[in-house]
C-alpha cells in the first residue's frame, strides 16, 4: 500500500543465495530509480529556484541604489580572488563572465606593507576593466579631494557604460521555429483535446469515458467548434483529473471489496474500476498524458481570457502597436505548415475513400457495413455523371457520413455493456443472431479495441475531412476559376529551397561564431594578463600574431566547406523534386489515358475469380 515492496528473497537453508518473490514485476524495479530520478531533479530545481530569488533580490537593492560608491561596494558574488600566481583571474575574467555594467571587488594577497600600492587597479583600468576596483585597508574620512576625484570618475563611468551597452547590444532577434510551432500547438490545442477525447473513451471502454466520446461528438458537429470546446476546457481538466485520481486508487494492491465495499462486481466493470496489474503504472501514465492535454487546453483558454480582459481596458487611443520583429514568424515553420496543408489538402480525400473499403469489407458483412458502402457507390457515380453537382453535394455528402459515423459507435460503444446488451434484446424484439448481422456484438477484452478503433479511426477521418479541408479542397478543384500563376512551379521550388539554404547558413555561421568565441576565450584572458604586466612584450607579440592568423584561415575555411556542402545539397533537392513532380505528371497522364483499359482488366479478373450468372454478363 505504501510502495515499500520486498523484491529479494532470502532462504534459511541456503544463506548464501538470494532469490527473488514470486510477485515481483518490472515496475518494483524501476520504482526506486524513479524516486531517486525526481529527487535530484527536485533538489536542482530548488537550487535553481534559490539562485534565482537571490538574483531579485540583488536587482532589487540595485535598483534602490542607483550609483554605488567604494563607500557601498557591491555584491561579494562579483568577487575575485586574485592569489600569486594569477590564476584565479585567468579563469574569472574571459568574456562569458565579466559584464562591463557589473562592478567587481578584487581582493589580492598582500601585505601590509604595500597597501598604498595601487598599480594593479591602474593597470586593470587600462585594460578595459573600469568597474574593478581593489578596496582600501583604510578609509580616509576627512580627505575631500579624493571623495571629490571619486564622485568625478564614477559619474564619467556611467556616462561611458551606457554607450558601450547601446553599441555593442545585438539586434533583437525573432522567435525561434519550435517556439512558433509550440505556440500553434498550445493555440489549436482544442483539436487535440478533441481528438484524446475520443482516443481515451476507446482505449478505456467504461461509462465514465463514455460521457467523454459523447462530448466530443456533440462539440464536433458544432459549427463554433472552438469556442465551445473552450467553454468546455476547465470542466474537463478537472473531469479528466478526476479520472486520473480513481485509477490511481484502483491501481492499489488492495481487494474491490477493500476499496469499494458495497459494490456490485457488474458495476466496478462497467465502470472502469478494475485494477490493472501487474503493471498499473502504464496506464495511469497513458490516463496521465490524456489529462495533460486538457490543461494544456485550459492555460490557452486562461491565456485567451486574460488578453481579452486587457484590450478591453484600454482605448482605442492606447491601442499598442507591436514592432515587426515579434510579429513576423519564421518563414521556415511557414513553408512546412504550407507544403503539408497542400498535401492533405490533396491527398486526404483519397484516405478517406480508402477507408470507405476498409471499413466496409474488414471482418464479417453486416447492415451497417452494407451502409457504407451504399453511400461510398452513390458519391462515386455522381462524380462520373454530374461533376459540378457532385461539388455542390459534396459537403452534404462529408456531413452526412459524420452523422451516420457517430451513430453506429456509439451504438456499438454502448452494446459492449452488460446491461445495455440486454436491453437491446428486449426493446428491438431480436435474438442474438439478429442482433449480430446488424452488427452489434460483445467482444472480449483483447479484441475490444481493435473492433471500436477502426470505425472511431474512419469517423475522425472524415471530421477532419469536412471541418479542415473540405472547402481548400473545392476551391482547388473549381474548374471555373483556375488561378493562373505568374511564376513557374521550378522557379517557386528554387526559391524555397535557397530560402531554407539561407537559413542553414546563417546557423552555421552562428555557431561557428560561438565556438570561435569560446576557444578565444582564453587568449583574451591571456591578454589580461599580459596588460598587467605578468608576460614580456616579445612573448605578447609573437602569441598575437599566431592567434590572429590562425583565426583569419581556420574558421573561414570550415565556413567555406560548410557553404559549399549546403549549395551542393540545395541543388541535389532541387534535382530530386523535379524529378517527382515530372514522374507524377507521367502516372496522372497515364491513367487518364489507359483509365478504360484498366477498368476492363479488373473487371475481367473479378470475373474469373467468381465465376456467375452476374459477373458472366
């Protein structure tokens, strides 16, 4: 009950052996890995956390005190130690951590003797560290002149500070492609929903997930599809948790009886309170992830409600209009969204005649079978006998498949239970048999899923169908109004692919700056160190010389070869592309022409596979 299982077995008669318990599985395993996994990831999310409000609360009293002074010095976690052999500034120094607005203590290892010695913080000052400073022994309270001198130089280094950061600060750069696509995902994240919503009533047959497939289907038929599944969003994540929490209590290594005292064993089935052992674990993660979907779909909802709420509060006159950097979306992650709306655009139409067939002819022929494919004949001969009534016809047609759809699983769905089986029989007057040919039968546990999914597969096929690509798909299709296109298909396809071979350059060029600019990392901090005095001249211009020629040959090299791989790929694409796009025209071009003749062939090869009076003529 508390998780503490016992896995190793130990026998009195053979000591030296260890064996393990009969009811040990794989999940008691890994169990104790888990734990160990999220501890250290909890206890780095703290340490994070910690830094992180240590950080505020040092921006906070940063900002209370605008200018600080050697009478305030700043913060010791800008510290360095500076030991004899200058180590500790070698490594403390580079550019990845020395900030130029960021002011520094440097403590060094001295004597009382040469307190008054300010040659390190002279030469540090002339290196280009304006803001380290060594801290005085003594103060010296009653000298003006130097309270004076310090004033003057403070107020010059936040005058230079800001003209250095608005000089070397690059430009604000774009929204990266996976956070664009994952702010489509989280925006259309009612599709998903939808869609899981369908997937868990099936992958879990029980009256609780049945309220969910009804849900869905009510919301798919909808013509506000989204405003109402957003409606619906808090309800089910709390729904969904719901589901989540009984589950976890089913999966306890406790009797129904325990659990659930006083209930039949017809309704713990029923309702899905079963345990699944010996691995629970799998399902609750599976019920876990469905769940996760709702919420994603309540922050959006939460997102959406919020942003309302502000333009709301403000005017029309304090409209704020956003700079273009932020609106723009990577033309990368556009081109993709396009290219694969074009395809099922296309294609999708096709997938879902073919599922007419599958649904239709898999496993034994029942009436609702037989439906199916009424329907799917009727769509097809008046596509060969009126083509502009056919695309007037055709939404009704999608609409109509919808409806008959949902019906037909829902009725199966509900049959699969005990007592609705037995109501069957008794309102419709039917035996088992008859029941059957309609095409409502109970099935067991194994092949539940397999029976239910593939008529739920064909209905979400066709929703998507109706909802999302039925009207592209007519507007491509119209004969009347073909759009003439000023460029070529060659010319457009050159353009994408040397776009997206842009982009690939512009990466590699950026990465192989930050590489350069990490192995230079400890020249330039040589370069400290040499400005302090710690190197002679001759060792200093002999070093530079050979870091500015390996720099200047080596990294323009690599981005040479680099460019010329992605010129010789975009090319190599562009060749390929081509020549599928002619291969396809060539098989479109050929069927139309021998479309006759291969119709004939099949109708002379079901002939001769059944042979008959029907088939004869």
């Amino acid at each position: 009950l508390f998780g503490m299982t016992g896995m190793i077995r130990i026998n009195s008669s053979q000591p030296h052996s260890l064996g393990l318990h009969p009811h040990v599985c794989w999940p008691d395993f890994v169990n104790p890995l888990v734990l160990l996994l999220l501890y250290f990831t909890l206890v780095a999310l703290l340490h994070k956390w910690v830094h992180i409000t240590e950080e505020d609360i040092a921006d906070v009293d940063k900002s209370d005190s605008p200018l600080e002074t050697p009478e305030a010095p700043p913060s010791f976690s800008r510290v360095i130690y500076i030991t004899g052999d200058k180590q500790e500034l070698l490594s403390s120094t580079d550019e990845e951590t020395y900030l130029p607005d960021e002011q520094m203590v440097l403590m060094t290892r001295g004597s009382w003797q040469n307190v008054h010695s300010n040659s390190l913080g002279c030469l540090l000052e002339g290196a280009g560290y304006t803001n380290c400073y060594t801290p005085s022994l003594h103060e010296e309270k009653d000298c003006p002149s130097l309270e004076a001198e310090s004033d003057v130089e403070m107020e010059d280094r936040s005058e230079e500070v800001p003209r250095s950061l608005t000089e070397t600060l690059p430009p604000p750069l774009g929204p990266s492609g996976l956070v664009i696509f994952g702010c489509l995902l989280q925006k259309h994240s009612y599709v998903c929903a939808l869609i899981i919503m369908m997937v868990w009533s099936i992958t879990y047959n029980n009256w609780l997930t049945f309220a969910l497939l009804v849900w869905s289907c009510f919301i798919w038929m909808m013509r506000d599809r989204r405003r109402y599944a957003m409606m619906s969003a808090p309800f089910l994540a709390i729904y969904g948790s719901v589901l989540v929490v009984l589950g976890f209590l089913s999966g306890l290594r406790l009797s129904r009886a325990e659990l659930y005292p006083g209930l039949p064993p017809a309704v713990i089935v029923d309702f899905d309170l079963n345990s699944y052992h010996p691995a629970p674990c799998i399902h609750l993660g599976a019920k876990v992830f469905y769940t996760f979907n709702f919420w994603v779909m309540f922050r959006q909802q939460l997102k959406e409600r919020k942003e309302e709420q502000s333009m709301k509060k403000e005017s029309l006159e304090e409209i704020i209009v956003m700079p273009p950097e932020e609106s723009q979306s990577s033309p990368l992650v556009a081109m993709l969204i396009s290219g694969v709306k074009g395809i099922l655009v296309k294609y999708w139409i096709l997938f879902c005649c073919s599922m007419f067939f599958i649904v239709s002819f898999s496993g034994k022929v029942v009436v609702y079978k037989i439906l199916y494919i009424v329907l799917f004949l009727l769509c097809v001969v008046l596509y060969q006998i009126r083509y502009d009534v056919w695309r007037r016809v055709l939404k009704t047609f999608w609409a109509v498949v919808v409806g008959y759809s949902m019906v037909v699983l829902i009725a199966i769905y509900m049959y699969q239970f005990r007592s609705v089986s037995a109501l069957f029989r008794q309102i419709m007057g039917m035996s088992e048999e008859g029941l059957r040919d309609l095409g409502f039968e109970r099935y067991s546990t194994v092949e539940l899923f397999a029976r239910i999914l593939l008529p739920a597969a064909f209905l979400l096929a066709c929703i998507l169908q109706l909802h999302y690509f039925n009207s592209d798909f007519l507007t491509l299709t119209d004969l009347d109004n073909v759009p003439v296109q000023e460029t070529s298909r060659q010319e457009e396809l050159k353009t994408s692919v040397n776009m997206i071979a842009d982009i690939i350059k512009e990466n590699i060029e950026k990465l192989q700056k930050r590489l350069l600019k990490e192995q230079t990392g400890n020249g330039r901090s040589q370069e400290t160190l040499d400005s302090i005095g710690l190197q002679t001249s001759s060792e200093k211009g002999a070093e530079e010389q050979q870091e500015t020629a390996q720099e200047e040959t080596v990294p323009s090299s690599r981005e040479e070869k680099w460019v010329m791989i992605v010129d010789r790929a975009s090319l190599l694409i562009i060749e390929g592309v081509s020549g599928l796009r002619r291969l396809q025209e060539l098989i479109w071009r050929l069927m139309e022409l021998h479309s006759l003749k291969i119709v004939s062939s099949g109708i002379i090869w079901v002939s001769l596979q059944e042979v008959g009076f029907m088939y004869s003529l």
